[in-house]
C-alpha cells in the first residue's frame, strides 16, 4: 500500500506558502506575489490529487478533496487577477490616459471591453484559448522501437491510429478503429511514453490534456471545456485526445462527490457515446493507475482496455542499453542481461533512474578524488596527456583535487559494471506486489493483455 503522508505533508507545506503569499498579495497588489501564490496553490494540488488516488481512508480523501477543490477555486482568482493585470497593463501603454494602477474590488484589475463584444463569442474564444495550449505542435519525436517491449499495447494503436490512415479501404462496414482505448498499470510502465509514440506516428492533430486543463472553479464552465475539447477535435478532422491520469475526472461515482464532478462525468459519457457512433475521425486515448477506480459507464466506452505491465528480461535489457545511450562506457552484452536478471520488479521509471544514478558515478569518483595521475590516450587521431583519478598508492599519484585541473586535461572515466552494481544496490523498485495483484486481477476481470 502506498504512504499518502509524504504526498500530504508536501501538500501542506506548498499551501501554506501559497496562503501567506496571497495574504501579502492582498495588501499589495504586487503581481509577482499573485504568480508566487498561484503557483504554491497549483503544487498544493498536484500533491493532494496524488494523495487522493492512493488514499484509502474515506474522511481523509473527503478532506483531500474539500482542500483541492478550494485551493484550485483561489488559484483561479490568482490567475485571473494576472490575467487582468496584464491586460489593463497593455491597454495603458496602447493609451496613456488609462491609469495602469486603476482597480476595483480590493486591487482586482479590472480592464474595459471593447465595445460590440458578444459575450458568447468571448466565453467560446475564451475556452478555445484555454486548451489551445493542449495541442500538439511539435512532434515529441518518440518512435515506436524506442519504446522497450509492450508488442501488444503496440499493436492495438497501431490498429486504431495508424493503419485507418494509410489503409483507409481495410476500415469499411462493420470493420471499424477502436475509438477509445484506456493504457492502465503500475506508475512508470510506459504509459504516457506509448502516447508520444502515438503522437509522433499518427498524421492526426494530438490534443494532450490533464485533469487542471478541464476544471474550473465556475459553475458549469468544467463541462463546456470538455465539449469544447471534443468539439475542437472534431473540427481538427483526425485528432487524437490523450488524457493522461483519466481517474482524476471520471472516477467512481458515489454519493460524497460534488455535482460538479457528476457534470463532468456526465458530459464525458455524452462526447463519448458522440465518438462512438459518428463518423468523425477523433480517437480517445487514456491513461491511469488505477483503473478500478474508474466509473463503470466510463470504462464500458473505453472498447480496449490494454494492460502495460512492467517490463520483462527482454525489455529492461532493452532499457539499460537506451538510457545509457552515446554516454562513454565498458559495458557488454551479457552486462546487459544481468543487469535485467537484477532488475526484477523494476519499472521503465525505475530503471530510468536507476542508469542516471550510474552515469553520475564518473563525476562522483571525480569530485571526491585527492589523487590523479597522468596517462597518455587516443583522441581524434592525436595522443594526449591527460589527468585521471588514483589511488593514493599509484607510484604516478600526485596530490591534487579537480576544481584544480584544467577542463581540456581531464579524462572522464567511462561508465563501468561497477557504477551499475552500486547502483542497483541504492536503488529500490518503486511498485510494490500488492499494486501488481491489483492490477493483475483487474486485468482478469476486465482488461486485456498488453504484452
């Protein structure tokens, strides 16, 4: 079972920063003590919502939930006195006549709407711009091989993504893509590395969205801004929505839960049942780490649950190799499989930190060293003298610490077996068994496998 209180004590601390800068804000009106608090506020949140997923205490996660949702409602006000600022801002430098320090309600900028605005066109406008940040531009640049493993989970988005496109005549009557799929297992598996995969390989607009993008403290706003996301997909023409840690918008319904978040649910549950039956080219993709936790009706529309488990031999292998990458080392193939074989119960996120641990151990070994020796090597064809780490034995030692060494004289000892035994001995696997047999039993009853 996973400590909440880390998460919880992180929380508090962020949210009493976040208090006492608003207090101060409030004096002021100094901008910048506005951005300190709604930033302390946005951090508060994060860690209560991770809290609130492994929580299993019903008056704490009712706690949990009372501060997220009062702590997101100030630091929307944060936001929006920002965005006013800004706004009055650049109308008095457009005209002098305007006091820029002109304020209404306790320092709250207030700037004039032009006149002939519609407020629905405004509201629309106002929306669209919200999650504009939520399209894709730039491809991540992740390829299917760069991801370890997971053939299954591959297979089934290239199915839904990436053959419709190219063979759009495979794809005709009854033959149709799968227009939501939902990648669940233990945290660090791949899951939201598949979907940078999927937005590199798909020719579709890729919208990427997370629980803050798609709630809002106004009453009624939280379901315009999802059926203004399906609306914007819809218009994009191929688009895929990825919803990363979907449990934070649709999770199980119960009778605790603020209408706001029955409304949220609800309008999910109609764009989907849109998705489903249209003819519109918009795929849903989803992810989470806790998928029991998910409405029913939720669950029945995403029509491939694929399990991501953590990865095997074969694939941390893989991953040891990948995050190791062009760094300079001594490693074999068969290093490779032992390190595997060490890994076991290791997640990709894992073993990511794990290889970072074991390539700052050069840099370690040179911080602490107190004795170099001069050794000639190989450089571009040249031979160099260059300053390496000894022992204090080494009949060539001489006394002397690296901030005192030239940076073109130094050599940087390659990575070394060694560096990842030490490694793997500090470094523990974060996913722990009763987490799997979670999974492994939702995965039997109602998921597929990924592998």
């Amino acid at each position: 079972m996973t400590d909440t209180s880390t998460f919880i004590n992180q929380g508090v601390q962020h949210a009493e920063k976040a208090i006492q800068y608003d207090k101060l804000a409030c004096k002021s009106s100094n901008p910048e003590l506005y951005e300190n608090a709604k930033n302390s506020y946005v951090r508060a949140i994060e860690y209560y919502y991770t809290a609130l997923k492994y929580e299993q205490n019903n008056h704490t996660q009712r706690t949990l939930r009372d501060k997220i949702e009062a702590y997101m409602s100030r630091a929307e006000t944060m936001k929006e006195w920002l965005t006013k600022y800004q706004a009055q801002q650049k109308d008095a430098a457009e005209n002098p006549q305007i006091d820029p320090n002109a304020s209404e309600g306790g320092g709250t900028a207030t700037p004039s709407k032009k006149k002939g605005e519609k407020e629905d066109d405004n509201a629309d406008e106002r929306l669209r711009k919200r999650l504009g940040t939520a399209v894709l531009t730039e491809k991540p640049n992740v390829k299917w091989d760069d991801v370890a493993g997971l053939e299954g989970a591959k297979e089934a988005l290239r199915e839904a993504v990436i053959l419709p496109q190219l063979f759009p005549q495979m794809f005709t009557g009854k033959r149709r893509p799968w227009k939501g799929i939902l990648l669940y297992g233990p945290p660090g598996t791949g899951k939201s590395y598949l979907a940078k995969a999927v937005a590199t390989e798909a020719d579709a607009t890729f919208f990427s969205v997370s629980s803050s993008d798609l709630v809002s403290k106004w009453q009624g706003e939280s379901e315009k801004l999802v059926r203004e996301l399906f609306s914007m997909a819809r218009q994009a023409g191929k688009a895929i929505i990825f919803i990363d840690e979907i449990d934070a918008l649709v999770s199980s319904r119960n009778d605790n839960e603020s209408e706001s978040s029955r409304r949220i649910k609800t309008e999910f549950l109609v764009q989907m049942d849109g998705v489903g039956h249209s003819a519109d080219n918009v795929l849903l993709l989803a992810a989470t780490n806790i998928p029991w936790a998910l409405d029913e009706a939720m669950l029945r529309r995403m029509e491939r649950r694929i399990y991501i488990p953590l990865p095997d031999p074969r694939a941390r292998a893989t991953m040891f190799q990948l995050h190791l990458g062009s760094t300079p080392h001594d490693l074999e193939h068969d290093d490779f499989l032992q390190l595997a074989d060490k890994s076991d119960g290791y997640s990709g996120s894992d073993i990511a930190i794990l290889c970072r641990d074991a390539i700052m151990q050069p840099v370690r070994t040179l911080q602490n060293a107190c004795f170099f020796k001069e050794i000639t090597v190989e450089e571009n064809g040249q031979n160099k003298k260059k300053l390496a780490p000894c022992s204090q034995g080494d009949p060539d030692a001489k006394e002397m610490n690296l901030m005192s060494i030239d940076a073109e004289k130094l050599l940087v000892p390659s990575v070394s077996r060694y560096d990842f035994d030490r490694a793997l001995s500090s470094t523990k696997p974060s996913v722990g068994k009763e987490n799997i047999a979670k999974h492994t039993k939702f995965t039997h009853e109602k998921g597929q496998s990924g592998v």
